[in-house]
C-alpha cells in the first residue's frame, strides 16, 4: 500500500499539489473526491467587476481555485483592469465572461506562474450565453457582461451581472446559491444546508432532492369506511410540516362505480398523529366540504384521535350539529360529486 505525507510533520518535504490538495479541507466539498470548492467568500466586497466606460475595472480581493487532482489555490489581486469591451454588434446581442485566473505552468504549460482577470468577450447572438474558458485554465467567474447590439445602446448600456459569480463556505456552511447551475446541483450528503437567494428561503438536501420546511409535497389519500367502492374515483392530496405541525389537504372526486354508505368515512394521513402523553384523549378537528355536484356547499369536520394514521370525515346533522356519516345523512354520492378536507395536527 503506497503511503502518503500527513501535513505538517518535522523532516517531510512537500510539493505543490501536496499542500494545495491539504488546503483543499479549508472549503465545502464537491461531488469529487478530496476536493473543495472555488469561489470567493460571501459577502466579500473584493473582486467587484464595474465598468467606467468600456473600461472594465476589478476591484482588489481574494479567492478559492480549484482544479481536479491539483487541490486548492488560493489567490489575492490587487485592484485591476482585464481590458476594454469590445466593440457591439450592430444587431446582435453579446456576453462577456470576467474571471480570475491563475496562470500554473505544471498545469497549461503556459510558461507563467501568476493569478490575474481575464475579459472573454462572447459572441454575439439571438440568443447569446456567456462563453467558456479553455480546458487547460485554473479559474473562478467573477462576472459577466452583458452588450446589447448597437441598435440596442452598445457599449454604452453594457450591464454588469453577478449571478454567475461563485461562492464558497467551510465545510458545513451554509451556501448561498443563485445561478441556475448551483441551484440544479445534488447535495452531497443528507442534511447539508444552502440557501436559495431565488425563493428566498433555507433548504435542505433531504437525500434525493433540496426540500425547505413549509414546502408541500403531493400524496394520495386511501379512502375507506364509509367509501364502500372507490370504482374510479380520484383521490388527491397534499401536505406540508412545519417542525412537527402537518397541514394535510385532500379531496375525492366521484367516479364510475365508487359508493357510500353509512359507515364513517375513513382517509389516511402522510404521517401518523402524535400517540400517549401529552396527546392522550386528544383530537385534532379541521374543516371540509360536500359538493354532490347541483347542490351547495354542505360542511363537513375531519377529525383526527390521538396517534390516528387516519383521519374521520363527518357531516355536520343540521337539526342538533352533531356529526354523523355522510351517507348516514343520505348525502348524494353521483356524477360531479366531490369531497374535500383541510386539517392541522400534530406529528409524532
């Protein structure tokens, strides 16, 4: 088995990817192995792309760089100007890539070893996107640029946008995402936090997808009880959580072949009620409707008991308000006819 030198030791030498694949423990990780992730920090002001004129300018700053199997750079700029733009199309739309760079001789071959910007104009485009740099470049984007024709404005209303531009945390740190390409990203492991600057809100990778509490998510009710034939009638459902709050909506559409009769209506739940102390003798009621499809609204009461994995739909007796079946009321259960409920409850 090869060995390897653990950082830091008295008498080890170290060469360059060494000590960079150690740095690369300083950020997030990525989806390959031993690596971290590029970027700038956020919240940093460093490394600002502006324009004055068609001088594009970058402000002085620092940066994570990474690239497979070489570890981690780490890079600082003083301010600088990658270049000008170049000239509009006389019709066409462009964007520019701004980016830093660093310039690594064991890697490109490039005879140099330094970090600077770098300004990529795109080309121009009915539909234009932001161009790529080549294979063999070490780089993080910083911006880009977008030039509208000449007819457009040109030069003169070149926009500056930062949502290309990536961020990095240390391992375990809550990301902030806002490209379209971080967003799409798997998580790595569950539980890992980021935070979508899109929908404004705190999300979790759950293990298959990035879920935020509040969010809802479909399921399908099983009808029983008192639905004596579900024939072809469509269930629906869905629900949210909130710590350990569930707000449950569902409803059943009449169809070809489904019956009542006096029996209580019975549908299950995404997730069991809370059972034993301090629930005992508890119940959880909500609201619905009964719709049998010419007739108005009549009110029903879903109720859950205390560590119930289904809920009860009763109709509502007008003569006293006691609940009883809707079949037991003689409810039309026909074409057009529908149920609905809506309830909150608390989850075990």
């Amino acid at each position: 088995m090869a060995s390897t030198d653990p950082a830091w030791l008295s008498g080890l030498t170290y060469d360059q990817d060494e000590a960079r694949l150690f740095d690369s423990l300083l950020t997030m990780s990525t989806s390959t192995a031993g690596m971290g992730r590029g970027g700038v920090k956020p919240g940093d002001s460093g490394l600002t792309v502006s324009l004055a004129g068609t001088t594009v300018n970058v402000s002085g700053g620092v940066a994570y760089l990474t690239r497979s199997g070489r570890g981690t750079y780490r890079a600082q700029l003083a301010a600088t100007s990658p270049g000008t733009l170049t000239a509009a199309h006389a019709t066409l739309t462009r964007i520019d890539l701004v980016y830093l760079r660093v310039w690594d001789n064991v890697v490109d071959s490039s005879g140099l070893n330094k970090a600077d910007t770098v300004y990529l104009a795109g080309t121009p485009s009915g539909s234009p996107v932001a161009p790529t740099p080549g294979a063999t470049e070490i780089y993080t984007v910083l911006a880009t640029i977008t030039v509208p024709s000449v007819a457009g404005g040109g030069t003169g209303a070149a926009t500056v946008s930062t949502t290309a531009r990536q961020v990095t945390v240390a391992p375990g740190g809550i990301l902030p995402v806002t490209s379209s390409t971080d967003i799409a990203l798997a998580g790595l492991y569950a539980g890992q936090a980021r935070y979508n600057t899109v929908r404004g809100v705190l999300e979790f990778w759950t293990g298959s997808a990035w879920a935020a509490q509040g969010d809802w998510t479909a399921y399908t009710p099983t009808w029983a009880g008192g639905l004596a034939t579900m024939g072809s009638a469509v269930s629906k459902g869905r629900w949210t959580r909130v710590g350990n709050m569930i707000t449950v909506v569902g409803s059943l559409k009449w169809g070809t072949g489904s019956t009542i009769n006096s029996s209580n209506i019975t549908a299950t739940l995404p997730t069991a009620a809370l059972s034993g102390s301090p629930t005992t003798d508890l119940v959880w009621e909500g609201k619905g409707l009964y719709y049998d499809g010419s007739n108005p609204f009549k009110p029903l009461a879903p109720v859950i008991s205390s560590g119930g994995s289904t809920l009860i739909l009763y109709a509502i007796r007008q003569s006293d308000l006691g609940y009883q079946s809707p079949g037991g009321l003689s409810y039309t259960w026909g074409s057009g006819a529908t149920m609905n409920f809506q309830i909150a409850y608390e989850a075990a």
